[in-house]
C-alpha cells in the first residue's frame, strides 16, 4: 500500500466517515474514495470494517 493508503486506513480505523477523512488530509471526498477502491482491491476485502481489519493486520 502506498503512504496515503495507509494514512486512509489508519483514519478508517477510527472511525472517521469519508468526509472527515477528506478534511483531515484536505482532499475531496472522491479521492478518498479512489483510495479506499485501491486499499478494497489490495486487501481482498469489499467492505470498511474487512479493510480495517486486514489493513492493520498487515502494518503491524
């Protein structure tokens, strides 16, 4: 996963919806959808909670 997959993931792990993401790292909320359809296809998951799980699995 690239930096900002992984900044999105971390973000995702708490909780924050797709617009705060967006705020956080001032970008629209379209990107961090692009993003999160990138970290889905790299972790084999099709859903928020999967790809917290398996994301976090994977960074420690």
């Amino acid at each position: 996963m690239s930096h900002r997959e992984i900044v999105v993931v971390r973000l995702l792990a708490e909780g924050r919806s797709n617009r705060a993401i967006a705020e956080a790292l001032y970008l629209s909320e379209a990107t961090v959808k692009t993003h999160l359809v990138r970290v889905y296809r790299k972790l084999r998951v099709d859903n928020r909670a999967a790809a917290v799980r398996r994301g976090l699995l994977e960074l420690t």
